[in-house]
C-alpha cells in the first residue's frame, strides 16, 4: 500500500467548452500552463486530447506535436498519452498523430453506445491502431466502457498486438454505457488481477458527476487516480 | 431445482445458409416442420429468424407473418419471438414484424462489435423498438452481449420502457465482444439476481462451438436452456 500513486490528468477532455466553464483550457498555451499546475501538484501522466481554433475537438497532427512539446519542456519526465478516442475524428484520422512516438496514447477496442449515438470501433480500426502504436513504440491505455473491452484487451495482448503489459482505464457513468456501479467497478478490478496478473496497473475515469466517486473507489482500491 | 425447464429453439439464426449445412430449414415451411419437431420435443420459446427468396436474412413482415402463422397452427401454446436483430435489417425496418404482434420479440439495447464490423444499436433506435413492443404489448428478450446491456435493461425497465420483468439471454462467444468465459458467466447469473430477483429468469446463447458449453453451464445454473 506504499506505492507511489500515479495520478493521470486529463487535459481539456473532448467535450467542455469555454461556454460551459471558462476555466477549461483550450488553446495548446493554455493546456501546458494547465497541465504544468497538475505536474507541479504530483501528476504523472496527461492525458490529452486537442482543439481546432474554433474550440472543437481535432486529431490534428500539429496541434498534438505542439501540445507534446510544451509538456515535454515544462514538465519534465511527465508520462505524454494522446487519445485516439473517436469524438476527435473519425476512421485513420484518429492515428494521425501516434508517428508523433508519444509515451503513451488510448486505445478503444470495442464499441458501445454513448448518450445519443454509438461510439464506433471497428475491428479493423482497432487492430490499425494497435498496430500504430507497436510501430511507434507507444503503451497504449485501453479504454473500457464495457467488460468484453478488457477480454478484448487480453486477447490482443495474447496475439502480440500491444506494446507491455495492458494498461486498463474503466470508464464509468456514461449514459447508455456502463453506469458508475461500485459492484461492477469491484469486478473491474478483480477482471484485471486474473487476466493480467495481481500488480498489473489500472485506473479509473468517472464521467462528469461520477468523479470523485470513482477517484475514491480507486484510490481505496490501489488503482491510479485520474482528475 | 423442479422448475419445469423453458427450452427456447432458435429457427435457422440469422448466419447458416444452405451452403454450409443443407439441413438448415430455409423456406418458411422448413421452418415450420423443424420448429413442430423442436416443439414436440419439449422447446417452449421459438426465436425465429426469417429468409427472402435467396436464402438472405430480412426483416420482411409477411415473411414473419407466414411463420408465426404457421407456428401457432402446428405448436398450440408454444411462444413466439421474433427477431429485431440486425443482421436482418437497418434502422427502423428491424422492427417492421411488431405489428404482428408476437409473444416476444428480441432486443438488442447497447452496441458492441462483431467480428468484422461494428454491431450498431443507437439509443435511438433501441427506444423506438421499446416503445413500438410496449404499444403492441410485446414482452422483449434482452440480448446482452456484454454486461452493460443487462445495467441498461435495467434502467430502461426502471424508466417504464419494458413489458413485464426483463428476460435476459446473455450472448457469449462472439469473435471481438464477449467471449464464452465462465467466471463472466456466473457474474451475469449474479447480476440478474441482483437487478431483477432472485427468480428473474434468463437464458444463455453460445455462438457456434461454445452452444453445447453455455447450455451445460445454464442448465446447472438454473436459467433456460437455448438449442
Ligand atoms: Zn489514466
Ligand atoms: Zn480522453
Ligand atoms: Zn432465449
Ligand atoms: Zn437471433
């Protein structure tokens, strides 16, 4: 229980707008300066995702290589994950970025709903993705909205088709997806101890108001925290 | 342990053709005759599928209207579910039968993936279904093929969208969604208990090589056998 705690945080996400909160980071200048404050309080790893000038979500190339490059010089030693998540683009497009050889970037390997529409992951996109990130290096961290995803994971990892050992994030509380349920988030966990071993590492994401909740089932749980 | 046993037939499915086993009932009078053998063999439920003149998968209302027709002449009291899956049909005309109004019709309340392709449900769609078995009082058989769709049942029950207590047929063994686990399995069995009671029933469909494994495992569990 004395591991040092990773704490993941996401930077900007792919949903909020100025219009919402003001306080959200959208510009690259504005994300390394949010993310710098999260690295000085002890975070270990940023997640991020990227915006066009208009403020919505990108895959943009540039727009990560630049965002890459400010945390790299103002958090030294910071864990760099791109998302690949499919609310930024669509088809290859999601990949554009993985030549950039981050550290780490997220990997969907299912699909499932979302609140008005299906989150589409094809297998072939998923196995394009995957094989990205081998080419490039990158530890990818394996998106499950749903248990099938962290089998999927497994099989992949059994295939040879991930870079180290799969490293789970649980999404919870989506609408139309898996709701943010302490029982299933306890069979989450105990699903990671029997495929990939009793230390392999996970960590949580809660969806708006089921935050804290899943930051305090993870933490009790010995699992990274995500902010 | 007494219970009488529910044994639920699936008529053709929606994926073998002539090709691959020429005894695969194709014609809805092959249908008909192979049904009345299963019913007078001691299946209770029939999950129809049906097939257009070239032996394809559709969702054609007189094609179920035939069947139907057919089985409730030849199998006095025996169930009839008709599928709304979607291999046989896009959009709304998946549920072009439920005029008919069948005993049950099937299901499907979340996405996941399918082998080669994504298996799409958008909420919309999946609430349009509902609301048209609700208006002709179809009760639904739940088709979870991972362990959110059983979570979303449940809120949709909640919400007064199902007829009747959800049936669940937890799917296992599809290439690239949940595969035939039995440590999963027994944790569906506990999740239909816990979000529906005790003697919620369900039943279990194993996809090609793992049907005589899922029947084994339900039947010991207590839940409906599927052939
Ligand atoms: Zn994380
Ligand atoms: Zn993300
Ligand atoms: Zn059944
Ligand atoms: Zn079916």
């Amino acid at each position: 229980m004395t591991q040092p705690c990773i704490i993941c945080v996401a930077i900007t996400g792919s949903l909020p707008t100025k219009a919402d909160n003001p306080a959200v980071p959208i510009t690259v200048v504005e994300q390394v300066e949010s993310t710098q404050e999260a690295f000085e309080a002890g975070a270990t790893i940023a997640h991020c995702h990227v915006r066009d000038d208009e403020g919505k979500p990108t895959s943009d190339p540039e727009r990560f290589a630049a965002l890459k490059e400010g945390i790299e010089k103002h958090c030294p030693g910071m864990i760099v994950q791109l998302s690949t998540g499919g609310r930024s683009g669509a088809g290859k497009t999601r990949g554009g970025m993985l030549s950039l050889r981050p550290d780490m970037a997220s990997l969907s390997v299912g699909s499932n709903n979302f609140p008005t529409r299906v989150y589409e992951n094809p297998p072939d996109l998923v196995e394009w993705l995957a094989s990205e990130m081998k080419t490039y290096g990158i530890k990818p961290e394996i998106e499950a909205f749903d248990l099938s995803h962290i089998y999927q994971a497994k099989a992949m990892a059994d295939r040879g088709e991930l870079v180290g050992t799969p490293y789970v994030q649980f999404v919870m509380g989506v609408k139309n997806s898996m709701p943010a349920v302490k029982r299933v988030f306890d069979y989450y966990v105990e699903t990671v101890k029997v495929l990939f071993g009793e230390d392999a590492p996970w960590c949580a994401a809660g969806i708006g108001r089921h935050q804290i909740e899943l930051n305090d089932w993870a933490a009790a749980a010995g699992g990274h925290l995500r902010t």
